[in-house]
C-alpha cells in the first residue's frame, strides 16, 4: 500500500526538479535589443527552408536562399507575391550567403564558396571555390570581414573540433581567392556554456555577421539556442539563451546599416518560416 505514494512523490520530486532546471534558465537581450519584441515578417512556401539571408539594398529587401536549389532569392518583405530568383549552381546543400565588396558568395555545408557572377541579371553563373582542408566538417555560418578583406567560416561540425572542444573558424581571402589552412581563430565551447548558463558540450553555429555599428561578430547557433558576440578575433564576449517558440529554427542572421538586426528561421513541422526584425537602440 505504500508504494504508490512513494513513487507519486518520488515522480513529483524529479518533476520539480526539472521545472527549477528550466526556470534556471536565463533570458536576457544584447545592450540596444529587445529579443522578446520582434517585428514578425512570414515567408512565402518557395523559401520555407530559408537558411541564409542578407539585407539589401535596403531593410525592405532580403537577399537570401533556401538550402537545397542553388537559387538565390530576392524577398521583399511587404509583398505576396512571388519571389523573383536566379539560378546560380546546381541542386545542392546550401546554407549561408553573404556579399563583399568584390561580390555574392553562398556557402555550400562541405565549406565550398560559390561566388554569383551576374546576380539579378538573366544570365548567372558562379566560380566553384572548393575547401583545401582533409577531414569531414560541416559548416552553415560565413560573413564578410571588410578590415580582413576576406570571407570567414565557421564550423557547424568537424572531429578535430570535438576533441578539443573548440569551435574553428576559416580565412578565404578575397585578394587571392584562396583559403587558409589554419584556423583564424577557435571558439571555446566551455567558455560560451558557462556565460549562457547551458550544459551545451559543442557549439554549432548557424549564421553570422559584424554588426555595422559596433564592430563586433554576432553569431547565431539554432541547434544550442543560442545568440553569442564576440571581438573580431574571436574572443567570446557574450551569450545569451534564446526561446524556442520565438526562434524556432534561426538559420540566418544580417544587419541594416542603422544597425537593426533579423534572424530567420526555417519552417517545420511547428511552425511556418520567418524573418524577424529587432530594431537596434543605441547605447
């Protein structure tokens, strides 16, 4: 007669518990954001896997693509209708875009860059740039480093990086068209999990980009939940957990020059795809 109610007590005790491991968790928003008060802008069906997004010419317009068709799309964000694209490589794992002065490049999840030639005209095509490191890895994140002239990846996923627990990021200089073989710089995934408060053991970022104003990298991590800033060299400086209802799949991630930032996120089975603004309030 007294197992039962032992083990209700037992199951309301490990229940508890787990609400106060939630409850831990801590949600709080850069200095000159607000992550709960989003401007919410759907996207149409075409770009529901939207995985890379970069505002131009204007906050109106996102340049972005989705990570299977080797087609970039122009989205306007006020519009119904239909999406104006061009194709530049064929059907592919793409998953990050991002323009440099010398041009648009797309980032395909074995590291390899396309740089779009002809992009909004009718007649595109793209130069295969093809990652020189041996090893498996997977990337999704690159952004344009103007004071570098050159592209910078980073890891979603390689073996070297797990044995160490690090983070690598990648120089493709735009001078020379070429990589660097060595790392630009190594995040400490120790060191994000303690400043977010998270038992995450790697860190698996999905977009980034320099923020306009500040000068630092902005770097967003779908699978841990996570939005982390760092310094140009790769020094960890913030973190900060992000809600799932609200960032659903974040993909993508790029600044207005005012300074205003917009994450996208992929649709799914919980929810339909979206880009969303957070306007930037300066210190």
């Amino acid at each position: 007669m007294t197992r039962i109610p032992l083990l209700i007590i037992t199951l309301l005790f490990l229940s508890c518990n787990n609400f106060s491991d939630r409850e831990q968790k801590i949600y709080a928003s850069p200095a000159g954001y607000d992550l709960k008060e989003p401007v919410r802008y759907r996207v149409r069906e075409s770009m529901q896997e939207i995985s890379g997004i970069e505002a131009f010419p204007d906050e109106r317009n996102m340049i972005a693509i989705n990570d299977e068709e080797g087609r970039v799309y122009k989205i306007d964000v006020h519009t119904t209708q239909p999406y104006p694209s061009w194709k530049f490589a064929k059907n592919g794992d793409y998953e990050d875009i991002c323009r440099t002065d010398s041009g648009w490049f797309v980032l395909k999840s074995n590291g390899s860059l396309y740089e779009v030639h002809g992009l909004f005209t009718d007649s595109v095509s793209s130069t295969h740039y093809k990652f020189p490191k041996e090893g498996k890895r997977e990337f999704e994140t690159t952004y344009f480093d103007s004071a570098r002239n050159s592209i910078v990846l980073i890891t979603k996923n390689a073996h070297d990086d797990k044995k160490d627990g690090k983070t690598s990021a990648f120089r493709f200089d735009l001078a020379t068209r070429t990589f660097d073989t060595m790392p630009l710089f190594r995040l400490d995934n120790e060191e994000i999990a303690k400043l977010a408060g998270t038992d995450m053991r790697f860190f698996k970022p999905s977009a980034a980009a320099i923020h306009p104003i500040e000068k630092r990298l902005y770097i967003v991590a779908s699978v841990n939940g996570l939005l982390v800033i760092t310094d140009l060299q790769g020094h960890i400086q913030e973190a900060y957990n992000l809600k799932h209802r609200l960032f659903l799949q974040p993909e993508g991630l790029t600044f207005a020059a005012n300074g205003d930032l917009y994450i996208s996120n992929e649709g799914g089975y919980d929810g339909m795809a979206n880009i969303l603004k957070f306007t930037y309030k300066r210190k």
